[in-house]
C-alpha cells in the first residue's frame, strides 16, 4: 500500500492527513496519519458520533453508536488532559 493521503469526514467537516504506510500482518497493508483532538473533523465527530474513512476511492463508515456516545466523549476528555 502506497502512502499518500486519507481523509476523515463528520458532517460536512472534512480532514484531510498525509499518511505513510505502516507495518502491519494485515492483507494490502496499512496506512498511518497523525493529527490532533482538535481537527475539524474530529470536533464533529465529538459532537455527533459519525465519522468516515475515506482511502483513495474507499469509503469506511465509522460512526459510533448512540450507546457509545458517552465512551466518544470519554476518550475526547481524556485526549484533552
């Protein structure tokens, strides 16, 4: 897997990070980007739970459920400290 870039998406919130290939036992290999709390996306995705992982032309629906919404702000808050 080639490095390049991917993108996380909540709303009409939109990140986008450089991302290297890391390694990884899993088929078609791995892609790494770092960002912080306070990406636009991120500050979306505090707020409502949904988020996307866009690859290249692949589309990953990462969206949490509403049951875990307080475990989504949970890890925001302990993020922030």
């Amino acid at each position: 897997m080639a490095g390049g870039e991917i993108a996380l998406a909540s709303g009409r919130s939109v990140t986008r990070l450089r991302a290297q290939p890391a390694v990884s036992d899993m088929d078609g290999g791995v892609l790494e980007a770092r960002t912080t709390v306070d990406a636009s996306a991120l500050r979306a995705f505090r707020r409502t739970g949904d988020l996307d992982l866009l690859v290249a032309d692949a589309h990953h629906d990462l969206d949490a459920a509403s049951a875990d919404q307080r475990q989504v702000k949970a890890f925001f808050k302990a993020c922030s400290t």
